[in-house]
C-alpha cells in the first residue's frame, strides 16, 4: 500500500487560490500540484506513448422537436439542422447517427426506463423504490472499471440538477432512475456532482482524498470492521455493506494512483496549471464571489444562471480529460422530466419538459426547438473549449468522443425510436468524423456504445451489450 | 430404449400438475380466470395501462402483497370503470363480474382484520442519510458541519422519504466524501476550545494510553450508539498507539485517527441492527430502540439520558416510553422531525428542485422569500407535532409563521422583522397547508398556477389518493395564463378536458384547484386572473358539492377527514420504520386511526402509538 505521508509539498488551499493568478504564481501552483500528474504521459510535449482517448456522454433530457433534428444528406455532404445548427463550425468534427434505438427501453410509459437505461442497454426494474435495479451496468462504468485504473478518477460524473425524491405518479417509478445515468453495478447508481466547487475540489484541490495523515490507516481499519460485521447480519443487509466495502477498495485505489503518479515525479504543464487557476477563479465568480460564506455559495446554485451553470461543468470534464484526471465522463444537463423554466432565453416561456408535451401546436413547437437548440449550443461551447487545449499534434478533442443525445426523440410521445445522439471528436484518429450515418431501422444504439467501448480500448464485449452483437459499421 | 424411461417424465408432469391445482387458493382459481380474460389486454408488462400490471397477480399471497392496488381494482369494477365499455372487449356479466368483486373482497377484509401471521416486518440497513449525519456530528461534536453543500442528495424510495434503506447508496464519491468530512470534522473541533473543553485532559495518576483507551471507550459509544467491543476498542487504540509512537506526538493529534475511523466506522455511518438467525421475530435491544427513537424524532442520535435509559434496560418499559417520547418532542431537536417527515411528506423541498418561478415575472420572488415560505410550513408542522395539536391543523387552522417579508406578501400587517413568530390570522383562507406559500408554489407553472397539479397534489399528498396517470398524448395546457381566443385559462382548461378519455378523472382533481385559484403562482392572495377579469373560482366536487373559496374546500376536507387522517397516519409510520407499508401492517394503520379518532386527533397519541407498534419495537427474521 503506498504510504503518504503529509508532504512539505502541501500546502492549504487558501494559499492555492490566493497565490494563483498571475503567470508569476506558477511555479508556486506547480509545487501544490503533484498529484496532478498523468501517467499518459500528456503533460509533456513531445511525449512518444500514443495518447489516451477519452470518452465523454452528455445527456439532454426530454427529447428533442423530432422534424428539426435529423440534418439533410448522408455521408461526409450533409446539412446540420436547425437544432443542429450552432454546430456548424465544428461539423468536420462530428458524427451524427440516425435511426438508432434502443429496444430495453420500449417497454414502460413515459421518461424513467429510457432515462436510466440510456447507456446501459437494459430495461431497469419497474419499482417505486424497494428494489431498485438498472439490470445491467451502465457503458461508462463498463469503461471506467477498465481504463479507469490509469487515472486519479476513475469516472467523473456531472449534473446541474439535484437527485428528484418520491415516486412519479404518472408512471409509477421512482425519480431516482430519472437522476442517473451512470450505474457502477446494476443495484448502484452514481449521483451526479452539481457543485461547481465541490467538482472542481475533488478534481484540482491539493490537499484531496487520501492526504490527512490518518486516511490510510483508517481506511485499512475500516475495510477490515466492515467485513466482519458484514458477517453478522442478513442477506439484504449485506448487500449495503457490499455498496461501503466497494467504495473502501476504490477510494483505496485511487489514492494508490494518486501516490503512483507522485512517485513517477510528473506533473502538469504551466498552461495546465494556468487553465485550472481561470477555472477555479471562475467558479468563485459565478458562486457568488470569495467573500461568500459557504451558505450563500449553496443559496446562489438555486439561481445560478443555467447557461454558465452547464458551461462550469462541461469546462470541468474537459479540463478533466486534459490534466487526464478521468477517461469517462458524463454530464446531465437536466434530470429526466426536468422542469426547468427556459424563459431566460428569448421567445421561451415555460418549463422545459411542459414545453416537450408541445401536442403540436406550432408556439410549443417553437419553444421547444429553441430549447433543444440552446442545448446543441452549449455543446458547441465545449466542443470550442476542446479544440483549444492543444495536445500532440492535435487538440483534446481529436482523442476525445464525446456523445450528446436524449433517450427520446420526441418529448410529446415520449418516442423512442431513432432517438437523436451525435458523437464528436475522431477517437484518436479511430474515427472518421464528419459524416451523417443514416442506419437501418432498429439498429440498436448499442452497437454505437460498443463502437465507443471499442475506441476506449475496452475489451471482452464479445457477448455484445443490451440487444447489440457488434459494434456499429461505418465509423472507421 | 425403455419405454418407461419415456412415460416418466409424463408421471412427473402430470402429478405437478394436479398438485399445483389442489395448492390453488380461492383466488387463483375464482380472480385470476377472470383478470386473465378482461384486464390482461390492457395491464400486462408491455402496455401497462395507467402503470398498471396485473400479470403477476396469480396468488392469495401476491394479492395481499399488493393490497393498494387491490382497493383500486375493487372501485374499478365495482364501479364499472373497468373493464370499460369500449365494443372490444367482452363485459363480464353481472354474476362474473359479483364473483370477482367477492373475491377481492375477502381479501380486503383478510388484510384488514390482520388475519394473517403477525409481523413486524424489517426496514433495509440504512446509511445515515446527509440531513442525519449533519445533525449527528453537531450532536457528537458540536460541530456544524453542512452536508448540503458536501455530500450529493439523497433519493427517496416507495416510501417518499429519504430515511429509507432501500434507496440510500454508497458510491465511491460518498465514500471520498465521508474520508473528507471526518478530516474536517475533527480539524473544525479540534479547532475550538470551548467544544473540546477538557476532552484531552489525563486524569493524575492515569497513562497516556489508559486515558486513550477510555476516552475511545467513551466515545465510541456516543458514536456508534452502543457499548463497543473489546475488539473495537483495541483496533481503534492500534491507530492510537500507531501515531502515539512517533517523536513529538501529542496525545490530543494521536487521537485524531482513532475519531477519524470512528465517523468512517460501518457502526457509525450504518444504523445497524443485531440479528437472530434461530428467532422468526425478536423486539429489539433497548439500544437500537433508543437508536430508532432518536432518528425518529430527532434526526439524530439518542442523547445521554436516552442512552443511560437504554443501557440499564428501561427504555423499553412502557411508561419510559412513553415519557421519553414526551421528552424528546418538547426538546428543539424535534424541529428535525417536522422538517424531514413534514417536508418531505408535503413535498416542500420541491421549493429547490421542481418549482421554477419565472422571477421576471414575479420580481418579489427572491431566494430570501423562498426560504421564509419554507421556512412558515416548517414552523407550523413543528407546532403541531411537539405541541399536541390535532393533525386536522394542517387542513385548517387560524394561526401561522411569518416574518416580515411574508407577511407583506401575504398582505398582513403588524408583523416586523426577519424572525419567523406565530401570527394568529383573521383571514380564514390563508390557515392550513394548502394556504401557505410554500405549497402554492410547488404546485404552479413558472408563469401560472396549475389548478390540476394542486388538486393532484391534494389528492396524492393530502388525501393519499394519486390520481391515475393522464393517457399518453394527453398533451399539456399553454404555459402561461393569458387569455386565448377571447377563453380565459380556465375556459381553456374545461375545454381541454373535455374529451371523454380525460374528464373522468379531472372531474376528480380540477375542482380542487380552482377552490385554490384565489392563490396566484407564488402563493398572494388575487380576485382577478391575468386578463384582469374576475377570478372564476366556482368549483364542483363529483358529489355535486359546490364552493367558491379556499375557506370552504377546507370545511369539505374537514367534514369528511377519512382519507386525510389515515393517510397521515400512514405517512408517519412509514417515517418511523423507514420502509413502505405492507399489507401487514393495515391492522396497526386501522388501529392508529381508531387511536386519532377516540383522542381528538392528537398529533402525539398517533406519534406514541407508533413508537409502541411492533413494526417500531420489534424485527422479523428475512423472509
């Protein structure tokens, strides 16, 4: 077991965020910094192990307006759509998929079974709550337990939107499902951080997990109690130490990487170590500025201003990727069935999934669009945010794949053929973007996340995922 | 080849097969035929209409188990709702139709006279949830620590509230979380003198490591809420004498890693309950009833006279019980009660999550307003659960809490200030539940109210009474309230419904709404709806009843409090055992409320009856 002991290195964050700023500070920030370090290797120009891809899902609630999304043309000749639009100047990067589905989640009303099987390719457990279950572990979890091992994090997942509580009447199934995308195993699904700083302290803050002087000693004594009252008690209830004894083991994991990465002596680069210092700087702007206490830092996420909310988080993943902090990566940008008022945007007037139940009236429909739109937007700002970080020869985004899509097409019938989803970036050089794929009826988008498994070096998917075989033709 | 080898297997086929009917209950042989032929087309896995299943329903035993769906199949055929009468479906004939009814029904009446095997059931081991953690450490330490902004929320399951096992996980994002926080939350104690006060003193005479070794002693058992072992205490004093052998150690940072692993304990972070593998039921040990208690009432652990009654074996008596119980609902701490069970029953804490004021349009609707609406519900559930008021308060009453800001908003004069007080009201429209702010919010659209999501949120949150799901494509009314076409919102709204597939239900749930439109979308009083015209708020119930004001829809749930009183008494039970409510336990729901009834609705004769209950008291082996 690597053995850290408090360092001379370390220094309180306070420190951290007084002395960053200027270039001058750098060297002092270099110093707070090395656990940041990569074993990729990308921290230093001219480094001649291939770089690592990463893998990114970012999720849209409530379906999109199903006439505006899919563009015209096939193939490398293809128009973006009106929703589709803001990404034009990125559309040499992108992939977008049409007539994809996935079947697991045919069955069962309304958003909850197609929400929280998105990546998983099965159909979750119709409960109000006693014995949640996705029935299968979710492709980003899939990824993580195997490229996860090669950084500080093995997943990092993101979300604006606080867990919803109870049962949705309409449906019967309990909201949880509608909060999670990511499911570590079948019974465990991964919250979302929504916390702009606590995101950004658990992924650049020094003095992190692992580092009190005691963290290892306890975890051991921990693990070791947790057993053996593990063997004291019913089946049920061991299944919930099970949950505590997994997330010992992890966390010990994690901190033996972050020793490992100490150890090799790497570290960040000074325009690393710049982005991160903007970002942290930023995080206090938009949270109510250093003077706040933490109460009203917490007070001012109720009015956040969603735009910079969703940009704060997406900045987070790619500074993530970059510092190769995590490979995967998901971000909600709103819960399933999220009611979220979008008239901050001109010509909205309403809540987000009221807007999607449009029923086809042309106002609604506009709404609607402009909505799904304003999404697209947000993920040309990350997909921008991506070209800027220089990496190799090329940028982040070429050894990224980035996924944006919604588990419906329409939001009125909660459809779930074809649903919409593009991915972006070349998964280092795998890929061919710049395409419109149109397949077959009933392909199963599964095929697309083992196509994705296969561009993260995953391996043993031979018995396919959810109702795919193979991954998906055309992408090479 | 033998031909016997052939037949036997037929043999075996053949005796399964008239052994599995002689097995078949009354119900499998009377109900199931019947469901088979007139529910199963439409409430099957696939279609599952109005998220209902009925597929798997084939026994006496799944019957019970799914005892709230039960009662809606009765009404629905009884009532001849169902099977509905749509030219594809063969309609029962009357006699069929009197025989399925008949078998639903002595399952009812098996479910409701307990004739059954009694059980206590078992709630799932459940973590401390963030709010409990909070509230524990501050009672552990006398640190504040806020959880809020630390840990991710938690979910609630089928029981709607977060204190319940089945739906609180642990990821390794919490588990960071929990390593972080007991880093902090020793720092923050340490930190401060008059919390630590003389922890660290080493009585004369006593060795660094005695004194260790009874302060983990000490502690320990506060922490873990229970004596610890001689193991526990010695692998806690290993991490002591680890740090204690290193030069210059003190005895106070030596001791930081003995008080880390206890908050990263199992025993800490778990409420954790003994089992006994050759018992079918036990009651439970004084010590996990004191645990129970507190959590209940506290949302925290028992304190040290809960603990010392514990310990000596009284708490169990009756009278303690009882007396304790009295104790601890006076004490501040029971503030945590009417927060988590009140607000999470009536859903307030939608006030962050789903209700989204269009603040351009209600400029007044600040985070600090937000927080005082919520804060009034949070007051007034307090009131009546420490004070012994009776339940049908939250249905009506002439009092509430205001500030200064609320009162304003609420058009009420005299009240100064930013602290919430009792204020006795005059308006007999504003008193209750459904005329505070709070609920008026997280029942409206950003722009408008909705008079459907408030009469739905009476009939689930109030009444216990959900209405159905809406078919899909039923579609959704404009977002805001502006008059269209020359229709105000309301004439759109009856238009809207008045396809025949929806207005059987929104007979049921609009009128309770319009009793409500006087409240606009962040809870002020108005006469006149967007358009500037007088307000419409002309409502009739299914019964033919008509009323026009808050006031009176108040009176009609008071003068028919079935629903509302036993539904609460179901809310709080489920609170206190932290699991969902199973068939077995109707005799104890029928019980309670017979309880509220004979004792004027007292809010505390239900909370006592609850914590004497065998479901509260006592344990059933896994079934």
């Amino acid at each position: 077991m690597a053995n850290i002991q408090r360092n001379n290195w370390h220094m309180p964050r306070r420190s951290f965020i007084r002395g960053a700023g200027a270039t001058l500070a750098l060297p002092l920030l270099e110093s707070m910094m090395p656990l940041m370090a990569a074993t990729g290797k990308i921290g230093r120009s001219g480094g001649e192990q291939k770089l690592p891809t990463r893998m990114g899902m970012l999720y849209m609630p409530n379906g999109v307006r199903s006439d505006k999304w899919t563009p015209s043309g096939v193939g490398s000749d293809f128009k973006l759509s009106p929703i589709l639009q803001p990404l034009q100047r990125h559309q040499k990067e992108l992939l977008i998929l049409t007539g994809l589905q996935n079947k697991a989640s045919f069955t069962g009303d309304g958003h909850y079974v197609k929400t929280a099987g998105w990546l998983t390719g099965t159909t979750i457990s119709k409960t109000t709550g006693s014995d949640i279950s996705a029935n299968g572990v979710s492709m980003d979890q899939i990824a993580a337990q195997q490229v996860g091992q090669h950084t500080r994090l093995s997943s990092l997942e993101l979300g604006t939107e606080a867990i919803a509580s109870g049962i949705d009447r309409n449906v019967n199934y309990t909201q949880l499902y509608g909060s999670h995308i990511s499911w570590r195993t079948e019974n465990v699904p991964l919250p979302c951080e929504t916390n702009p700083r606590a995101a950004f302290d658990r992924l650049f803050r020094p003095d992190s997990v692992g580092q009190g002087a005691h963290d290892q000693s306890v975890l051991d004594l921990v693990r070791e109690e947790t057993k053996r009252l593990r063997s004291k008690i019913g089946v049920a209830d061991k299944a919930k130490l099970d949950q505590y004894l997994d997330s010992v083991r992890e966390v010990e994991k994690r901190i033996e990487r972050e020793a490992a990465s100490l150890e090799s002596g790497e570290n960040l680069t000074p325009q690393m170590l710049l982005q991160i210092d903007t970002m942290d700087k930023r995080i206090e702007k938009a949270m109510g500025g250093k003077n706040g206490s933490r109460e009203k830092v917490l007070n001012s996420l109720r009015r956040f201003n969603h735009t910079e909310h969703c940009r704060i988080m997406m900045d987070l993943m790619a500074l993530a990727f970059w510092t190769d902090s995590t490979r995967v990566s998901t971000f909600m940008f709103g819960r399933a069935v999220s009611g979220r008022d979008f008239s901050f945007l001109d010509g909205v007037n309403g809540g987000h999934h009221q807007l999607s139940h449009h029923r086809g009236l042309k106002n609604e429909l506009a709404e609607y669009q402009r909505i799904n739109t304003w999404h697209s937007e947000q993920y040309a700002y990350l997909l921008d945010r991506m070209k800027q970080l220089k990496e190799g020869e090329g940028t982040l985004l070429d050894n990224c794949m980035l996924g944006y899509g919604s588990s419906l097409r329409d939001g009125n019938s909660h459809d779930p053929k074809n649903v919409p989803i593009v991915v972006a970036g070349k998964a280092g050089g795998a890929w061919e973007t710049g395409r419109h794929l149109k397949y077959k009826k009933n392909t199963p988008l599964c095929s697309l996340w083992l196509s994705m498994l296969e561009g993260m070096g995953v391996e043993g998917m031979s018995n396919g995922l959810g109702d795919a075989t193979k991954p998906l033709d055309g992408l090479i | 080849m033998n031909r016997w080898l052939l037949i036997f297997p037929l043999l075996i086929g053949y005796f399964s097969v008239t052994n599995a009917q002689e097995k078949m209950d009354s119900f499998a042989r009377n109900a199931v035929p019947f469901m088979k032929q007139h529910c199963y087309d439409c409430h099957n896995a696939k279609k599952a209409k109005s998220g209902i299943e009925l597929q798997d329903m084939l026994t006496e035993q799944d019957a019970m188990k799914r005892h709230d769906l039960l009662g809606r199949c009765l009404d629905a055929v009884e009532y001849e709702d169902m099977p509905p009468d749509d030219k594809v479906d063969i309609l029962p004939t009357e006699q069929e139709r009197e025989n399925f009814l008949k078998e639903l029904a002595k399952i009812k009446t098996k479910i409701s006279t307990g004739d059954f095997e009694k059980k206590a059931g078992r709630p799932v081991l459940s973590r401390l949830n963030r709010d409990e953690y909070e509230l524990t450490i501050r009672d552990l330490f006398g640190v504040e620590f806020d959880t809020k902004q630390f840990f991710p929320a938690d979910g609630s399951g089928s029981s709607g509230f977060t204190n319940s096992g089945d739906a609180l996980f642990t990821s390794p994002v919490m588990l960071e979380k929990y390593l972080l926080a007991s880093k902090a939350i020793i720092d923050k104690w340490y930190a401060d003198p008059k919390l630590v006060g003389s922890t660290f003193k080493i009585k004369r005479g006593s060795s660094k490591r005695e004194a260790a070794r009874d302060l983990i002693r000490r502690a320990g058992r506060r922490a873990f809420r229970r004596p610890l072992t001689e193991d526990e205490i010695a692998q806690l004093m290993s991490l002591f004498v680890k740090a204690d052998s290193k030069k210059g150690a003190t005895y106070k940072n030596s001791m930081r890693g003995p008080f880390q692993a206890m908050l990263m304990h199992p025993a800490f972070i778990y409420k954790m309950e003994a089992v006994h593998p050759t018992l079918k039921e036990w009651r439970l040990s004084d010590l996990e009833l004191a645990t129970r208690l507190s959590y209940f009432l506290w949302s925290s652990m028992p304190d040290n006279e809960l603990m010392r009654l514990a310990e000596e074996g009284k708490l169990s008596d009756k009278k303690v019980l009882i007396a304790q119980t009295r104790r601890m609902l006076k004490d501040l701490k029971a503030k945590a009660f009417a927060e988590h069970f009140g607000g999470q029953w009536l859903g307030l804490d939608d006030l962050w999550g789903t209700a989204y004021p269009n603040t351009k349009k209600f400029t007044s609707y600040t985070n600090s307003l937000q927080s005082s609406l919520y804060n009034e519900s949070i007051e007034f559930a307090s009131h009546v659960l420490s004070n012994n008021r009776p339940i049908t308060d939250f249905i009506h009453a002439d009092y509430t809490f205001l500030n200064e800001e609320l009162a304003v908003h609420y058009s009420i004069s005299g009240v100064k200030g930013k602290g919430m007080r009792m204020v006795k009201l005059k308006n007999k429209h504003r008193g209750g539940i459904i005329g505070q702010g709070a609920m008026l919010v997280v029942t409206s659209m950003p722009n408008r109210t909705s008079p459907v999501k408030r009469g739905a949120w009476i009939l689930d949150k109030l009444l216990g009474t959900p209405p159905p799901p809406p078919p899909p494509n039923a579609g959704s009314l404009p977002d805001t309230d502006k008059p269209h076409k020359g229709l105000s919102f309301r004439k759109q709204l009856e238009k809207h419904r008045q396809q025949a597939s929806c207005a059987g239900c929104h007979a049921k749930i609009d009128p309770l709404g319009f009793g409500l439109e006087n409240f606009d979308a962040i809870g002020r009083w108005r006469v006149t709806d967007s358009g500037g015209k007088a307000l419409d708020t002309k409502s009739i119930l299914p019964n033919g009843k008509t009323f026009h004001t808050p006031y009176e829809l108040k009176r009609i749930l008071l003068d028919d409090n079935a629903l509302f009183v036993r539904n609460f008494a179901k809310q709080m039970l489920t609170y206190a055992i932290g699991r969902e409510l199973e068939y077995y336990d109707q005799p104890l729901l029928n019980e309670l409320v017979a309880t509220l009834r004979k004792q004027k609705m007292s809010s505390e004769a239900l909370i006592l009856g609850i914590v004497q209950s065998r479901p509260f008291t006592h344990r059933s082996k896994e079934p």
